[in-house]
C-alpha cells in the first residue's frame, strides 16, 4: 500500500482511527488480527540436523562402505583409521554450521523496546511488540521508531536511515502527501521505518505496518533465503561425483577381469577394497579445510575476517564485485568540500567576507561540545562546524562572545533554520537554508551565479546549503519568523558530500586490472552515486549506465537481462531489487561478490557467492549474513582478500594435484600387478598409510606456497571451469602410471631375483616418489631450483618427515608388524631411493619443455 500517496485524512480514513489513537475494544480486536510487533524466524535446524547434514556426501558414503566391508573382511585395523578421519571431517563442518546464521537473531535485537502512543486521548508507554495498525506513535529525538509510520505531525523531524537506504545524512521529515507516484523508499519523507533513529525534533505517526510486514520485516523475509554454494563448493562436489563414479567402475572392472581369469572372488572382493582405498583421497577434506583455515588466519593479518571458512577461497573466483556506497567506498562522514562566498558581499562589522561566512557557520547550528571536544549532533551540522573551527581565519573568542538569544529551528516548511546574537550593541541575524529559499528573502544581484554555482556542486553529487545574515539596530517587538528571515545579505555556499575514501579508488583500479567488474548498489540519490563512481573509477566507459529502483521496477524481464552488464551503478534501489540484480548475475553463472554494512544490504549479503559487511560501521544484521568482515571499512582490503583467495586456490590445486597423482600411482599400481601375473603388491593398510602421511603431510605444507607473480594480472577463474583444468587430468593419469611402472618395476625384479623384501621396497618407493612429486609441482612451469630449495621450508620440513615416517615403518619392529614391512639392507634402500627419484626429474622435464614452448610462442 502506497501510504505516503494519502493525506493525513485519508489515512486516518483508511486504517479507521483517529488523532485521539484506538479505544480499547478496538485494540484487542486488532491484537488479535495482527499478532505481535516482531519479526518471525523461521524453523532452525535441529543439532541432530546439522549432525547427520555433514553426512550427506558421496565419497563420505563410499568412505564408510570401504570401513563396512573391511570389517566384514576381518581388517578392523582400516575401519578404525577410515572411521576416525570421517568423524574428523564431519565435527569440522558441524562447528562450521552451527555459528552461522544468525542474522534473524541480529534483527530481532534491533527492534525497539518499548513505544510512546496515544489511545483513547491518553499518552501512554506500552512494549514495541505490543503496536498494532493505527496506533499513534508520539516520537521524540533519541528514539527508534518501532513499527512502520505515516507521519501526521513533524517539528525538524530528522531520523537517520541509513541502514536501510544508505543515506550518510539524517533525512528531514514532512507530513505533507507525496503524490508522485513509484517513489523510492529514501524519497518517502513522510514515512518513518521501524528500527530507524530519531537524530532530531519530535512528530507524530500512525503505525501502518508492523511485524514482518514492514519495511525490515521484508528484509527478514528475504534474508530466509538458502545460502548458494561457494565456488569451492561446488568444484568438490563435482569432483567428488566423478570420482566416485570413476572407483566403482574401476572396481567393477578389476573384479570382473579377476574372476574372468579364474582368480578367487574373495581374493578379488580384497583387491577392489584396495583400489576404493587408493583412489580415494580420505586427507583431502581435511588438508582443504586446514589450507582454508591457514588463509583465513592470513587474510586476518589484512583485516578481513572469514566468518564461514570456505570463503576463504571465494573471492580469487569472483567476476562481479556488487559494492554498496556509504561506508564502503565513501568514508561515511560528511565533509564540507567546498566554500564559495559570494562576490557581492562587502563583510560587516569590520570583518572579511571570508571570515563573515566562517562566523555564520560557527553560530547557525546545534552541535553541541562534549568530553574531549568531541562534537555531537546533526553529521551535516557537524560537518559545517568541523569545517570552520579547523580553517585559518577562524576565530575561537566566536564560541564565548556569541550567546544565542533567539532560534527558529530548521522546518521542512521553510527549508531554513534561523538564529539571532547580540553584537557590538547590535544584533546580527543568521539564517541557513536551500538555495533557493535564501535567494527569496536575500537582496541580492547575482542570483545567476548562485544558482549556476549550485547547479554544478549538485552535479558533482555534493549537498548544498546557502547562508545570509544582517545586521539590525534593534530586536522587533514582534518576534515572527517573517520579521527576521527578510532583507538578508547573501553570503554564500557550503558544499558537503560523503567524500571516496582514497585508498579505494586505487583498490578498484586493481579490481579492473584483475578482471573483476564493478557494480555500485546504493540506495542513496542518483546524483550523488554518479558522482562517487566518476571519482572512484567505476564508471569508466561512455556507454556504462546508471538506473534507479523506480527505473529499474518499470522495466521488463528482457530488458532488464539485456541491460544487466551494461548498468554500473543502480541507485535508490530497495533490498528486493538488490537480490534481484545478484540472482541475475549468478544466472549468468558469474560468481558474485556483495559488500555492505546497513540492514537493508543483508539480503544481498547473504545470497551472494561470498558477502563481506563492514567491522566498524556494520550492523549486526549484515555481519550475520555476511561470509566475511572487513574489520577495517576498508574497500583497498578486498583486493588483499582477491590476493589470498587466488593463492588458496592455486596452492589447492597442487595439493589436488599432488594428491590425485599419488593415488593414480597406487591404482595402477594394483590394477595393473594382476594383468603382467604379479601378485598384489599392497594391502589396504599400507595404501591408507601412504594417503593419511605420505600425501597428507606434503599437501598441508602446499598451503603455505606463496603466491604467483602474476596471480592478480590473470582474469577470474570461469564458472564452470573444472577443478582438474589446465591440464592436470592428464598429468595425474601420465605421472601416476609412472609411478606404477617404476613400483611394478622393481617388484618384478625382486621377485626375478627371489628378493622375498619386494612389497616393503614397493611400498617404500610409492611413497617416496610422491616426495619427488611434491617438490617438482611448487609450479605449473618454473624448475624447483629456480624456485629456490628453500622456497617453501614447510614443504621440505614435511618431505623429510615423511622420509623419516616411512623408514620407521620399514626399521621400527612393532611397526613392521602392523604395516607388515621387513628391514632393508643399505643397497636394496639406495636402489629405492634412486628409482623415487626419477618421478621427480620427469615432471621437471615436462615442466622444461613447457618453458621452450611458451619462450617460442614469444619469440
């Protein structure tokens, strides 16, 4: 309903109530139809719920069947293991899960207390939650206005919006009737909205909407909405699908080909469980969230905080950054960017023209001094006085000589505020006010240059306010607003604007230069956005677009998807309209970035690919929905994050990489014994040690592979790209059967040479030839001695670890009798220790040609 379209008539009409508010009777029946004031979350998961949802994944399920049949098998020693690491996994997501999601308990808090009405012609305080539908709310400066309200009274009404529209100033109320239709939610001046903030005056409303069906029970509908999957997310999903499918039917095909050769079934049911073992990569879960949890400790050190950890991630994927204005890109804080004085204006009582203007600024206003000089009141009022305190020609003796003997404050009537001083044995008038309603009560001769100076400070998105002042020998006997706010002396212009902050106009011209698209999404004035996203860099192009919402809402599906890449910035737009534009890009299978810090934000937030709020100027209801949190409000912050997601994604790759390719080693291994009339050269437990140690160790240290050079010169990763892109499916199959021919290698040779030692020395070069493996993939195309030895201490802290586990297995007697392993003499390990090495020395010749390839390619 259009409420601000009525008249204060016609709404008491409308919701059959009156100036003297509800009797009794009708309250109750009204209680009873409308229900409580609050909003209405809906219902949680239960513990139990969150539990059993970490379950629900294929390999886990594949997982627990390997442990299920190993048991059946009599191998409890490999359920146990396999048990332990899926129970792991699962508690880590479970803690994950239940700290998220609690905006709704964020918003709930919002809510107002208590509320002032008038029932029945008695004023009276009642609960918030107990407002109702034609309630009259009595508010006064301090308060949150507690439901939704079409004002019928307003003395300098000024309530701060800013969380819901993003407006950096308090917006000026009136209970006039707007008839323009299709009116924006920041341009309903006659509205108030629950939770907003009362700066100053007092007024009067009727409640029109309360609980869930205001204006932020509309925004706690939207924010119920499921969380989309991170990108991350969705590349495990899709690799764990395809590799899942890829176990069974190697399982079914080994089974098979054994029994058709006349093998035992159970013999061959043995051999299956081995491969299921070796193709699953049971640390990855962990090693991935471990690699998250180490980013996210990083990205801290930069003052961003991941609240959800695989966000950690997000951001080195994201194409769109959906950035708000206020308080993200703007310092959200009023300054005065500029004074323009009036050329005409001679100055008075000996005083410069200059200094006529800073003496105007410092007495017209109701900025209060508190401890410490800190300066409190209206942000434009403050704005103005911290303008003229810090100029030169200020003068301190104004803040004592000057005591204010009458005031006409500010109303929405006159658009002007006026307050009289005595002087010299004088009395000076100062009035502040819009241009134009100055201009009617100042002698003035220049009226074509004001109003050319304040088309252009509106242009440049700055908020303008005039000044006049006169000087009179005597107060009038009447003291109307009319005798003194006439035959003013025009002095001239202030004109404010939240400015950029500067480090965020460099951190989007990095976002640019990373392929990242820019989209402010604001629901402050059109003019002023236009104005920050020139300064700022996101308007670059001729033919990049701005909209508002009431555009936007007139505009058909087609046309909105025709114009959707081509608008920069959307203004006056309302939460709906802001989810709309973010569920439209990501159909478009770009990943979505959102930043905001106002509840009106919190939607978008939340259904984006990763949200990020502000720390300091944030509400709690956008911290809540949102994956992470700039602790410092600063944009130039993002592109650190931009930097460290593209590394945790790179370094997960090679650990993938690394992992998938010690696991093809093994598979081939096995798969492969049974065709050239070898025995099976591992069993289950040896497999599982060599893919919690020998792949586990050496992939957590590849969390800490620095960065790139060039990591924020390349364009976002595409939606649908693979995790096994750029040609790491191929390197996983070529490597790993590699590795199998080296083990299958040397298991025939042994037993050629009735070496009865032959499963320990195959057993011990699949391991450490992985540890070759690691320390040749640090890059897609730089040699491991260009890189440095030393490049990563981790990674070669973990291979000799991992060096020395594996010779314990070998040398240690009550190991060798679970993981059934003999010593081996000082030839047999050098032999061993010399074919692991050549998988090593052929990935860096792989890596060599790429190098000539690419240096051809220049040349």
């Amino acid at each position: 309903m259009n409420y601000h379209n009525l008249s204060t008539s016609e709404i008491y009409q409308k919701l059959n109530t009156s100036k003297d508010g509800l009797d009794r009777s009708e309250v109750e029946k009204r209680q009873l139809k409308y229900g409580k004031n609050e909003l209405v979350q809906k219902k949680k998961i239960s513990v139990f719920g969150l539990i059993l949802h970490q379950f629900k994944d294929v390999m886990i399920f594949i997982l627990f069947l390997a442990a299920a049949i190993s048991y059946f098998v009599g191998d409890s020693k490999d359920t146990i293991v396999i048990l332990i690491i899926v129970l792991l996994n699962a508690l880590i997501g479970f803690v994950q899960e239940y700290r998220a999601e609690k905006a709704m308990e964020a918003l709930n808090k919002m809510s107002s207390l208590h509320a002032t009405i008038r029932r029945a012609g008695h004023t009276i305080q009642v609960a918030a939650t107990e407002v109702i539908p034609g309630d009259i709310i009595i508010l006064e400066a301090g308060m949150l206005v507690p439901a939704d309200l079409r004002l019928t009274a307003s003395h300098a009404l000024k309530i701060e919006e800013a969380s819901l529209t993003g407006e950096s100033h308090a917006v000026n109320k009136s209970p006039k009737k707007i008839t323009l239709e299709n009116t924006s939610l920041g341009d309903r001046v006659n509205m108030a909205y629950k939770s907003t903030v009362i700066t100053n005056g007092r007024g009067e409303g009727v409640v029109v909407a309360t609980g869930m069906n205001t204006e932020i029970g509309r925004i706690a509908q939207l924010l119920q909405e499921d969380k989309v999957k991170t990108p991350l997310q969705k590349r495990l999903a899709d690799f764990a699908k395809k590799l899942s499918f890829a176990v069974i039917g190697i399982c079914i095909a080994l089974f098979i080909a054994g029994w058709l050769r006349g093998e035992e079934p159970v013999q061959m049911l043995l051999t299956a469980i081995s491969v299921a073992v070796a193709a699953i990569p049971e640390a990855l879960p962990a090693v991935i969230t471990i690699a998250l949890a180490l980013g996210a400790k990083r990205m801290v050190r930069k003052n961003a905080l991941i609240r959800k950890l695989p966000a950690a991630e997000t951001l080195g994927s994201v194409r769109y950054i959906c950035t708000d204005k206020t308080g993200t890109i703007t310092q959200n804080k009023m300054t005065v960017s500029d004074c323009w004085i009036s050329p005409e204006i001679q100055g008075i009582e000996n005083l410069e023209a200059d200094q006529t203007m800073l003496l105007a600024m410092e007495l017209n206003h109701d900025v209060i001094t508190a401890e410490q000089n800190q300066l409190k009141g209206d942000p434009t009022e403050v704005a103005l006085v911290e303008y003229t305190r810090n100029n030169k020609g200020y003068n301190p003796s104004w803040q004592n000589e000057f005591k204010r003997v009458y005031e006409f404050p500010f109303d929405s009537e006159r658009k002007k505020m006026t307050t009289v001083y005595p002087m010299n044995g004088k009395w000076i008038v100062v009035t502040k006010g819009a241009v134009e309603k100055l201009l009617e009560i100042s002698k003035t001769e220049n009226r074509d240059e004001i109003n050319t100076v304040t088309k252009n400070f509106a242009e440049q998105g700055k908020r303008v306010l005039a000044y006049a002042v006169k000087v009179i020998e005597k107060l009038p006997e009447e003291k109307s607003v009319d005798k003194f706010e006439s035959n003013m002396q025009f002095i001239g212009l202030a004109g404010m604007i939240d400015p950029p902050r500067k480090e965020a106009i460099e951190a989007i011209a990095n976002c640019h230069a990373a392929g990242i698209r820019l989209v402010m999404l604001t629901g402050d004035h059109p003019v002023t956005a236009k104005a920050i996203a020139k300064t700022t860099g996101i308007l670059q192009d001729p033919s990049d677009k701005i909209i508002t919402g009431t555009a936007l809402s007139k505009l058909s599906e087609q046309e909105f998807e025709d114009n959707l890449e081509s608008i920069k910035v959307f203004a006056r737009v309302s939460p709906e309209q802001k989810l709309k534009i973010v569920k439209a890009l990501q159909s478009r299978d770009h990943f979505v970035a959102v930043t905001g810090d106002g509840v009106n934000d919190a939607p978008a937030l939340k259904r984006a690919d990763i949200g990020i709020a502000m720390g300091i100027t944030g509400t709690d209801v956008s911290k809540e929905a949102a994956d992470m949190i700039l602790l410092d409000d600063n944009f130039a912050t993002i592109i650190h994050a931009v930097r460290e997601g593209r590394r945790i994604f790179d370094n997960i790759r090679k650990f993938v990489k690394y992992i998938l390719t010690g696991n093809s080693g093994e598979i081939w291994t096995i798969f492969l014994a049974p065709l050239f009339g070898l025995p099976i050269p591992l069993i289950p437990i040896q497999i599982l040690w060599v893919n919690l140690v020998s792949d586990g160790l050496p992939a957590l240290a590849f969390a800490s592979e620095p960065a790139e050079d060039d990591i924020l010169k390349r364009p976002p990763r595409k939606a649908d790209e693979s995790i096994f892109s750029g040609g790491i499916g191929v390197h996983v199959l070529w490597v790993g059967l590699l590795m199998g021919a080296v083990c299958l290698g040397i298991q025939a040779w042994a037993i050629h040479n009735e070496n009865s030692k032959w499963a320990t020395m195959v057993f011990t070069v699949i391991s450490i030839s992985q540890m070759g493996h690691a320390l040749a993939i640090r890059s897609e195309i730089k040699s491991f001695f260009t890189m440095g030895i030393f490049g990563n201490r981790h990674l070669i802290m973990a291979v000799l670890i991992t060096i020395g586990l594996q010779l314990a297995v070998v040398y240690l007697p009550f190991l060798q009798n679970i993981f059934n392993t003999q010593a081996l003499t000082f030839s047999e390990l050098a032999i061993c220790l010399a074919l692991s090495s050549i998988v090593f020395w052929f990935v860096e010749l792989e890596k060599w040609t790429k190098r000539r390839r690419k240096k051809k390619l220049k040349g």
